[in-house]
C-alpha cells in the first residue's frame, strides 16, 4: 500500500471506525455484536470459526479473560444453536508468558467445547511457536477429541510434523502462512509453497482424521475437489473448505453451492484495527472499497 494511500485509510479508519469498512472484514467488537453476523452467515449456509482477535498478551489475569470469553462463545453456540466452533492463538491464552499458562486455559476451552458438543481449533503463529503449540495439542488430544491444529505449506518442517500427527487421526488445518519468516525455515518462493500445500492437504486427505483446506486459492480449491472425487469422499464430513469472511466471496459461494461445507473465519474484538490494515494491505480492491464506504457519506 502506497504511503499516501496508507494515510489516507488511517485517517478514514480514526474517523469512521468500525460502522464503516471494517465490518466487511470484522463482525464488531464484541459477542453482542458478532453473534447475529455468525447467525446470518449460517442462514446463508456457511459454518464459522470464531476468532477474537489478539495475540502477545502479557497479562495473566487478560489471559484467563480471553480464555472465559471463548467459553462463553461455545455456551451461546449451543444455546442459540449457531453453527460456528472457535479457533484462537496460543500467545492470546498465555503461551509467551508460560507455556503451561497456554495449556490450562486452552485446556480450559476445549472442555468447554466437549461439553457443549463442539470443537475447537488453535492456531499457528510464527515458527518459533511451532514445537510448543503441538506440544499443547498433543497433551490436549489425549483428553479431548474435538481439539485441532494449524500447518503452514510455507515451513519446511511441515511434512514431518504431519507425518509425526497422523497416528493420532488429527483435525488439521491447512494454511499457506502469512508471517515473516526466514528463508531457513520457510520456503520464500510461491510456488514451492503451494506445491507442499497441495501434497499436505492430498496426505491429510488420505489419512483418518478430519481437514480443513483453508485458502482462497481456486486452484487448489479444485484441486481438492478432483481429489476427493477420485477417491469416492463424501463432500462433508471428512473435509470442509475454510476462507476469511469478507474475502473470496464468489469462491466461498460456489463451493457451497457445489455441496461442500465452507466455515468463514469470522474475527470481532476490540484489536479489530491491525486485522483490518492487514486485509487493506493485501490487494488495493480493499483498500477502494473502504474509501469508497468512508467518504460516501
């Protein structure tokens, strides 16, 4: 994003905030305001991942907030009959203060998802994170079935992590990955990426467990597709396609109308600011879209 464009969204962003441009991308900033977004998005077909967003907390007493606040999401889940799980960063609950910190309140919300019939998924961050998230989900598995993890196509230790995870039947997302990493330990050229994508996702695909392809990549979406085709999967209950909410509408569309479930990451919280200059920086299309919201009025 050019310099004078970065400043102009910012001022529009100071001014107009959430009521604008970043509901296409952020269901508000708090439960009362993303529930109905996840209750529409369900109407229309689509299943949700609930995400508040944050990450890097350095409080203990914030941490165990996050953690009750995910509880209270799956509660209201199953009060309100909503079809949406919750997926959350382990840095969020507590992982950069102490891993066992991350680990009580994980396990926290995953009793709380077996509980109320659901699952739960924890997200992958930058590299360094790797060993101590699947450390988590390997502790988690023995008690909860309905706990899942990440995989980023773009670390080369992927492959083998998998591979390590298949005995345990895993519920696994597959994702490209969008931090910045060093070119020793993340593939830096695109393509590699999505080759190791599409090899990951055929292995978790040919192994019990269940897979989310979360990409908006149509390529691979109907890559995916042909594969499961060919070898007689059913189109739910083995794998489900995943995409941001707001992004690759037609795509997430069209898979849905083609039988497939398609779960919307659907983010709220109050730290909705640096997710939304994330979405803004990644094709101009939303930056326009948002100027075009804010200065309409």
């Amino acid at each position: 994003m050019a310099a004078a464009d970065s400043a102009l969204v910012r001022r529009a962003v100071t001014r107009y905030g959430m009521r604008l441009g970043a509901r296409r991308f952020v269901a508000g900033e708090d439960s009362s305001q993303f529930l109905p977004v996840a209750k529409a998005a369900n109407a229309q077909g689509f299943s949700v991942a609930a995400t508040i967003l944050g990450e890097s907390v350095r409080d203990r007493c914030e941490t165990g907030a996050v953690a009750t606040e995910y509880c209270r999401l799956l509660r209201a889940f199953a009060d309100d009959g909503i079809d949406a799980n919750v997926a959350f960063k382990l840095t969020h609950v507590g992982l950069e203060i102490d891993p066992e910190l991350a680990f009580e309140n994980a396990s926290t919300i995953a009793a709380a998802a077996e509980q109320t019939g659901n699952t739960v998924r924890m997200d992958m961050e930058q590299s360094r994170f790797v060993v101590p998230t699947l450390a988590i989900y390997r502790r988690l598995r023995e008690r909860y079935v309905g706990v899942g993890f990440v995989l980023q196509s773009y670390l080369y230790r992927s492959r083998s992590d998998l591979d390590a995870l298949l005995p345990l039947a895993p519920n696994v997302r597959i994702v490209k990955g969008a931090y910045l990493e060093s070119p020793d330990v993340a593939r830096p050229n695109k393509r590699d990426v999505d080759e190791n994508y599409v090899e990951l996702a055929e292995l978790a695909l040919s192994h019990d467990g269940y897979t989310a392809i979360a990409t908006h990549d149509a390529r691979i979406v109907d890559h995916v597709m042909e594969f499961a085709a060919r070898r007689g999967m059913p189109k739910r209950g083995r794998f489900e396609f995943q995409m941001l909410y707001g992004i690759a509408a037609p795509l997430a569309r069209r898979a849905l109308e083609r039988g497939y479930r398609v779960r919307l990451s659907l983010p709220y919280g109050e730290n909705w600011f640096p997710y939304l200059m994330r979405r803004l920086a990644e094709r101009p299309a939303n930056v326009a879209f948002f100027l075009r919201g804010a200065f309409m009025r």
